[in-house]
C-alpha cells in the first residue's frame, strides 16, 4: 500500500487544519493512522482508525481536539485538527497496517508510511 498525505501548512494558534491521506488501493482490510515528529523529538502516535472504522484512539495530547475518520471506498483517512497549539508542530504522516496490533501506539507496528507533511502552529 503507497500512502499520499495532502493538507497541512502553517496556521496560528486556535486555527484548523485537515489532513487527507489516500492509499493506492481500498483499505477496507487495514487500520489506518497518524504519527508525527517534532523536530529533535521521536516520532510519537497520534490517532487510529480500526479496520472497519468501528474504533478510534488518540493521544491524550490530542484528545477532544483532533478527529479521525476514513472512507474505504476511497482509500482515504482524514484527520481534522482543531484549536492547534505550537506544540502540535511536527511532521505528520499517515500510517497503515493490516488488521490491528495491540502495540498500535508504536510505530514499529505500522508496516506503511506515507512521505510526511510539515504542520507548524505559530503562537
């Protein structure tokens, strides 16, 4: 699966953003996310969509304030990002695995990334 981020950019503080990542084929069989990457930082989990879209996780750093959502039709996954902090920027990608690890919050768990797109939130 070859994932395709658009979206991201520079906004101030208590602006919105929305990501879109498309897949190169359905993802009816995957569970898809985000993971992003502050500069001098690791690369932390951000949100999930289970296969089925059933199920979502989020960080607790994003919780109440970024969204998750995924059409398998299109083989795409969406995330909105409301009320944005500077600490929200990073490089962000998207994320896919077939099925579900329990360990979906590490990254190591995600067989495929997309290219990583730069959001930055200016106080």
């Amino acid at each position: 699966v070859q994932l395709q981020a658009s979206g991201g950019g520079a906004v101030q503080a208590g602006e919105s953003l929305r990501f879109s990542c498309r897949a190169s084929r359905r993802t009816s069989g995957y569970s898809m996310g985000w993971f992003r990457q502050a500069l001098g930082k690791e690369r932390e989990f951000v949100a999930a969509v289970r296969v089925g879209g059933s199920s979502t996780w989020y960080a607790d750093s994003v919780k109440g304030r970024f969204t998750i959502s995924r059409d398998n039709a299109a083989g795409t996954v969406n995330l909105q990002m409301n009320s944005l902090k500077p600490e929200d920027t990073a490089v962000y990608y998207c994320v896919a695995q077939l099925g579900l690890s329990t360990s979906y919050m590490v990254d190591s768990a995600w067989g495929y990334w997309g290219q990583g797109t730069q959001v930055t939130v200016s106080s």
